[in-house]
C-alpha cells in the first residue's frame, strides 16, 4: 500500500528534530501525527469516556502546534469539499 503523506510541521521548539509532528495523507485526508506517549494519569483520564485498544493509544501534541493543526485539517477540508479522492 503506498501512502502519500504531505508534510505540515514539527514541534517548533524541537531541539532533536524527533519530536511531535503532524502529517496529511493525500489518499485518505487522514490526520497522521507523531506525538509524546500520554503517561499512566492523561491514560487513566482519557479511559474515563471508554476503552482504549490494544491498537491504539493516547498521545500529546503540545498546544503550541495548534496553529499546525489547524493547517492541516484546513487543507483536509478543502480536499473534502472538492470532493478529491
């Protein structure tokens, strides 16, 4: 399966350029993001609404990459409404 992933930006105050980053996949217009593993406490709290999955789990994206993401689900809407596939 080949995935098309267009790149909208990283962390901002990344030292290591190995942190939080945000991705769209031009396929799908699914959000892609790396982010920090959520600890035991954020986890316990986020399960209070409902299992989390084997498959799954919980990440933080710090606030300071808001202005990324509403870029990106910006650009996921357009290709919406265009109706792009």
């Amino acid at each position: 399966m080949d995935v098309a992933l267009l790149f909208f930006g990283k962390d901002p105050l990344t030292k290591t350029n190995k942190s939080p980053t945000v991705w769209l996949d031009d396929t799908t217009k699914d959000l892609v993001m790396q982010g920090w593993i959520a600890d035991d406490a954020t986890r316990t709290e986020c399960e209070k609404t409902g299992n989390i999955p084997d498959h799954e789990t919980v990440i933080r994206i710090p606030a300071r990459m808001v202005p990324i993401l509403r870029e990106v689900c910006d650009a996921a809407e357009r290709t919406q409404l265009r109706g792009d596939d």
